[in-house]
C-alpha cells in the first residue's frame, strides 16, 4: 500500500516506512538512541528528498527522544544539572546546523556533506563497537577492573561545576563545547547525536554511565525540537506524515527492543549493533564508489 | 458504465461539431488530478473521434519549472557532484503519443519547431554550455525525468478504430508537480495539419494531503511547533502504554 508524502512530493510504501519506524523503535527501546542514524541513510536510499528526510527524522526523533527519557527521568537516571548546560550548547549548535544545512544545500554540496559525514562516523562507531564488544568480553573473563574514568587536562578548565548525578567535578565548558558540536550535527544529518554524545560523555567527559543515556536523551529531545521547528521555518523540509508513520512503527519496536535487551547480553548487543552501523557504512561508502547509473541529477526549485 | 459516458460525451461532441467545423474532437473523462493521501499516480483515458482520415499526435506537457541539475565526475576513487547548472524552463512532465512512429508522420524540421519528442524538447538556461556539451546535460536531465517517470520512455500508443474513433492513456507518477498540464492533439494527414485542439489538466494536492502542505508553507513556524507537540504527545503516549504494559 502506497501513500503520497506532501511535502516530500512523492509515495511511498506505507509498511516499509512502519518498518523502519519499527528498526529505529528496536534501537531506542534496546540503547535509549533514537534511531536516526539508521532512519535517515535509509529515508535518503528508498527516495525522499535529502532535505526532507532530514527535516522529517528530526520530528520523528522528538517522539521517540521523548518517549525513552521519560523512562530514564522517572527512574530518576537524569543528570538534570549536566543537561542543562548540554541543552544551551546543543540548542545553539543546532540553530547554527540548520542554516549550515540551508548554506550547503544552496551550493549544491548537501548530499555529500551528508553522506561523507555517515561514513566517517557510522564507520568510526561500527568499528569501534566492534572492538569495544570483544574486549569487554575478554575483560569479562579475565576477571579485570575497568578503571571508572582518565581526568583530562580539559576537566580543569575554569567554571568548575561539581555534577552529583554524573559524579563529576569538571569545568562546564567541555560538556558546552562537545553538546554544540552534536547539535550541528544533528541538524544537518537528521539525526538526535545520541549514537555520539553516548559514547563521548562515557570516554570523554566519564560520566557515571548509570545516568548517561538519560542525560543524553534530554540532550536530544531539546535539540531534536529546536532542529524541527527550525527545518520547519527555514527549508519547509517537515513532513508530519512521513514523521507520524515512523512514529507509529516505533510504538512496537520500542517495546520489542525493552523485551530484547533483557534477553540478550549487553555484549552481544553491542556487536550485533556494531556490525549494522559498520555494513551501513560500507554500504553508503559503495554509492560512492560504484559508477553510478545517472550521471546527472535534477533537483527542482522552489 | 464508463462506456456509457464515453458514448454520451462522444454524442455531445458530435452535437457540438455541427456547429462548428471541426476535423477532430477528442475529451478527457475526467481532467483533473487530485494528490490526496492516497495518492500513488493515475492513468488517465484520452478519446475522440475523426472527421477525415489522418494521423494523431498527442502531446502533454507538464507545468515548466526551474531546476538545478548536478552532474557527477570521478575524483581520484569518489564520484561526486562537481559541476551544477541551473535550467530555465523544463517541463516538469512530458508525454508524447502517436498513431504512427513520429518520423513517419511528419518531417523533422516541424517536429523540431514544435517540441514534438523528447529528442526534440528545448530547455533554456545554462547558455554558458554550448553545442555538444549541452546535448549531454540535456539528455541527462531526460534520463533523470524518464527515471521518476515525469516523462515518458517509451513512445505511447494511440488507437484509431475504423479511422474514426481513438483512444489511448496518458500515466502519471506520484512525483508529478502542481499545476496545469496543457494536452495538444494534431490530426496530420500527408505532412499538412488538419485538425488541431488544446485541452487541459488540472493537478493539485487536495484532502489532507493540501492541508498539510499549505500549513507547511504558509505559516511554517506554527507548523514546526505543531510538529513538535505531535510527536511529543505521540512520545508521551507510548511512554505510558509501555508503563500500562509493565506494570
């Protein structure tokens, strides 16, 4: 069954667009990540606009952000404090996305900013998941101590803020700096930044990880909302039809994910998760290589 | 049924052409294209009748709009957009129907002049290219068309029963623009035009397929805000129903 998209201007299937709201759901109810990373690569693959995909995921991801941080926030697993100081940062850094993403997609360099962008950090990620992975496990049987977190020299910056929640006495400038960066991101990929502000409050700030993908899903709800409304506003890019059909696929892949995670080791997970990012990464990187059937492409404007 | 108002339209038709000499006649069923929700492209019939025996040309040709065309070349291993050019004037839609193969029907020369094939389709913009250069991102812009299916790849059909009647079906994909499509059909007989007549097709997004759109576009902010508290209730709503669901 076919349903016509009005602001992506073209049809698509509707069980496959249920699909992969159900596969982002999967992620979310499995890491507390919204899924864009996976959504959005794909969306661009089966034929949406570039744009309007990106516009659209940020929606999708204001639902399913919510939907996860809800679950962290009553059980209390927010650093409030931490995410207050990531929202100002990711907030101005998505705003300044979105006009990023308008400049480059004036000049014609959208799809491969998007594109490059994906394969540099689903292939970063993919790999170093994969390692990470078999590591733990190695560790696991050899019975050994990971150490709780290395203090970088740029913890001592000044504004120190001691973080009771994260267990944290740091300045606040590296959370500020390292949340804007994600926000850019974010705007112009279409995609939350949970897949990398996890990671990078882990290894580099070294939060406590109990209240990691909490923090990280207040992070990503906030910058999600400011990067719709300005896709909205800004390139007209918003497809609420397309974002409520993936929302609805999420509904059951959310809770297929929670039903997953508590049967499967945290381990396998990640490898199995690894091993996705890490083929999607090779895949986009093909389209790249591969000699194209067009030469040309057309793009009509408004 | 559809026969039955094909046969009256036909009638009517014919009433009409007493009236005024008319060597062909030729209607839509239905001329207008509503994009709805459920919108996936549509087919629609195209018929007529003859007065004098002769060769038909259908030619449909979508609103003309402004496009950016990217070609991609080869970097060291990447292919990568490396050059765009902006077109004037490219018709979003383009079909094209004949009793005969074109050639056949009528020299090149007038086919040129009149647009009539997809070889023969002009796109003005972009005169910095010149000659052979802009024969290859011509045709790159045809192929791309061809592509979603806005222009058709194969050369459609006309039927002509009896040497009077005619019929054939003009597809529109889901990707079509908005618009108005305009319908020119030539009856040729030895080269010379006979018969000629203009119609029209309206397409335009309707149900919530327009609202979504005209809230969208005119007020764009309210829209991003009405966005965002969808898929917060949506969010919220999921929340609770796995907490139904655990507890």
């Amino acid at each position: 069954m076919e349903i016509y998209l009005p602001i992506a201007e073209t049809s698509q299937n509707l069980f496959f667009l249920l699909t992969i709201g159900f596969l982002a759901g999967i992620l979310s109810g499995m890491f507390g990540v919204g899924g864009g990373f996976l959504t959005t690569p794909i969306l661009i693959v089966s034929g949406i606009p570039p744009a309007v995909a990106v516009g659209s995921e940020a929606n999708h991801i204001v639902g399913s952000s919510l939907t996860g941080f809800l679950t962290y926030f009553r059980r209390k697993f927010v650093d409030l404090r931490m995410g207050s100081i990531m929202i100002s940062g990711g907030g101005v850094g998505s705003v300044l996305g979105v006009y990023i993403f308008k400049y480059l997609s004036t000049i014609g360099r959208l799809e491969e900013v998007i594109a490059f962008a994906y394969i540099l950090f689903l292939g970063i990620l993919g790999i170093y998941m994969l390692f990470e992975s078999l590591k733990t496990k190695k560790n696991k049987a050899l019975g050994n101590l990971i150490k709780l977190h290395d203090h970088g020299w740029f913890h001592g910056l000044p504004f120190r803020i001691k973080f009771r929640r994260s267990k944290l006495y740091i300045s606040v400038i590296p959370p500020f700096l390292i949340s804007f960066f994600i926000g850019i991101l974010a705007s112009i990929l279409g995609v939350g930044g949970g897949f990398i502000l996890v990671p990078a409050m882990i290894y580099i700030l070294g939060m406590s990880t109990q209240v990691v993908i909490g923090t990280s899903l207040m992070q990503v709800l906030f910058v999600s909302i400011v990067s719709t409304i300005m896709h909205a506003h800004v390139n007209q890019t918003v497809d609420v039809i397309l974002s409520s059909f993936l929302l609805f696929g999420g509904v059951f892949g959310v809770q297929a994910g929670a039903f997953i995670v508590q049967k499967i080791s945290g381990e396998i997970i990640r490898l199995l998760l690894g091993i996705l990012i890490f083929s999607l990464c090779i895949f986009l990187l093909s389209k790249l290589l591969i000699d194209p059937n067009l030469l040309y492409t057309i793009e009509f404007i408004r | 049924m559809k026969l039955f108002i094909v046969f009256l339209i036909l009638l009517n038709l014919s009433y009409k052409k007493t009236i005024g000499k008319e060597n062909l006649i030729a209607e839509f069923l239905d001329n207008q294209i509503y994009m709805d929700v459920g919108f996936t492209g549509e087919k629609l019939s195209y018929f007529g009748a003859l007065d004098t025996p002769g060769d038909l040309v259908i030619i449909v040709t979508g609103p003309r709009k402004k496009i950016k065309v990217l070609k991609k070349e080869k970097k060291i291993w990447l292919w990568i957009n490396s050059k765009s050019r902006i077109f004037s004037d490219v018709p979003t839609y383009y079909f094209v129907a004949s009793s005969k193969p074109l050639n056949q029907i009528k020299n090149d020369s007038f086919l040129k002049i009149n647009q009539i094939g997809l070889n023969n389709l002009r796109f003005e913009g972009a005169e910095e290219i010149e000659d052979e250069g802009r024969l290859e991102w011509r045709e790159g812009i045809i192929q791309s068309m061809k592509k979603i299916g806005n222009y058709n790849s194969s050369h459609g059909k006309i039927e002509i029963i009896d040497n009077r009647l005619f019929k054939t079906e003009i597809s529109f994909p889901s990707d079509i623009s908005e618009g108005t499509y305009i319908v020119d059909t030539l009856l040729l007989n030895e080269e010379k035009v006979v018969g000629s007549k203009r119609s029209f097709i309206n397409v335009s997004k309707s149900g919530l397929g327009e609202k979504v759109y005209l809230f969208a576009t005119k007020n764009s902010l309210i829209y991003g805000a009405f966005a965002v508290l969808m898929a917060m209730l949506f969010g919220f709503l999921v929340n609770e129903l796995i907490r139904r669901i655990n507890a």
